[in-house]
C-alpha cells in the first residue's frame, strides 16, 4: 500500500506563486486529476510530487507498507508520461522496451510482444522511433508508464497527439491497468481523467 500525503505544500517561482498551501492525501487505488488553465502550474506540481523539482515550503511524505520512503528514492516507484519527456530516438521500438524494462520491471502479465501488440506496433517493431509519428510516441510512453510494475503513475496531458481512435484506446488501458496504483493525471479533458477519484483546481490553491 503506498500512500502520498502534501502537507501545506506551496511552490514559487521568483515573485510568482504557482500553488499554496496544498493538502491532500492518496492511496492505492486512488486517483487525481489536477486541473487549471494553461500556466497554472500543473505540470510543476507534478515535477514537485515526482521529486524533480524541491516545494518552496511545505512537504510531501511518500509511505510504502507503513516505511517512509527517503526523496531520492521515490523515482523507483513511479513512472510519468509528459509531452516535454523524450524518447531516445536512435533506439527501435524492441531496443527502448528492452532497455527500459531493464531498469523497471514489467508488469508480470505481460511480455515485450504482447506490450507491442497491446500498443498496435506489431508492424513497426524494428523501426526506429525517429521514424514513429507523435501519435505513435505518445501510444509508447502510455505503455513504458503504465507497463511498468510501479504503485504510482503520473500522466501530463495523456491524450495529446492522439486521435480518436488513440483516445478510446487510452480510455480502454486505464480501465484494465490502473490496478490498484496511485494516478495523477494532469489536465484539461474530462475525457482523460474522467475515472479520478478526486479532482483539484490549481486556481484554487493560488
Ligand atoms: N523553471 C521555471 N522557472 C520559472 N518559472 C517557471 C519554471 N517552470 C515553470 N514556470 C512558470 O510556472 C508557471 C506554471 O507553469 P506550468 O508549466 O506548470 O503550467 P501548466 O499548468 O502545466 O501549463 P500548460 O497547461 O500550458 O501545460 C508558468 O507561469 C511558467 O512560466
């Protein structure tokens, strides 16, 4: 069971307050969805919960089975899905899931093929991912997120890029895989953190 408490926690940037005094408390099997307009902050809080960036003030506690668990562990036990993250580009599709399931375990259902075929790549499994369309990239970063054996999963804007038929998929892959880990989903599009258990505006923490 991993529980995430934010105590008071504020963010500033020089003269600019992006939230303050933000309290909450998730669970396994919980699940956020953080709105606000563009430049609210959205994505610096989920900097903030994933440990990249330090809060201004205040203090985010991560426990796991009742153990604290110290800062510069916290990256072990998540995965983020975000537009400003980059794939390595010179690696083929089967080359990146090699490599990145070296580092993280897969979930224990699911092998590299059945993760191509889930991701509707079967045909571009040699290719390399300089050559994948932006739907494509975004289909494989959902997958390296939520394919991974972690109780806590941060998406930015997941359905960015993709169309129509991508979305209904994202949809279909958070209803079977979302297990009972911790999700925070960064957005504006109901359609993306629609299954959230609880939901914050940033506007209201400025
Ligand atoms: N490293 C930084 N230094 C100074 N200001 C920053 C830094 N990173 C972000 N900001 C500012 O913090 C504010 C919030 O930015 P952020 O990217 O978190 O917003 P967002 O809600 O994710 O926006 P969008 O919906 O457009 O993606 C913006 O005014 C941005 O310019």
């Amino acid at each position: 069971m991993l529980k995430i408490q934010l105590e008071e926690a504020t963010k500033r940037f020089q003269y600019e307050w992006i939230f303050k005094n933000l309290n909450l408390t998730l669970e396994s099997g919980q699940s956020l969805a953080v709105t606000g307009g563009n430049g609210s902050g959205k994505s610096t809080l989920l900097k903030c919960f994933c440990g990249a960036i330090p809060l201004t003030s205040g203090k985010i506690n991560y426990t796991l089975e009742n153990q604290s668990v110290s800062d510069s562990d916290w990256f072990s036990h998540l995965t983020i899905a975000a537009p400003y993250m980059e794939l390595p580009e010179e690696y083929s599709l089967k080359e990146l899931l090699e490599f990145h399931f070296k580092f993280k375990t897969c979930l224990p259902s699911l092998s590299i093929s059945e993760i191509i075929e889930i991701l509707y790549l079967e045909s571009h499994a040699q290719k390399s991912i300089s050559q994948f369309s932006s739907g494509m990239k975004q289909r494989v970063k959902l997958g390296l997120a939520l394919f991974s054996d972690v109780p806590l999963i941060f998406l930015d804007e997941p359905t960015s890029n993709l169309d129509k038929k991508g979305i209904q998929w994202y949809q279909d892959l958070m209803e079977k895989y979302l297990q009972d880990r911790i999700v925070v989903v960064c957005s504006n599009e109901p359609r993306e953190y629609e299954f959230c258990t609880q939901k914050i505006s940033l506007e209201d923490y400025k």
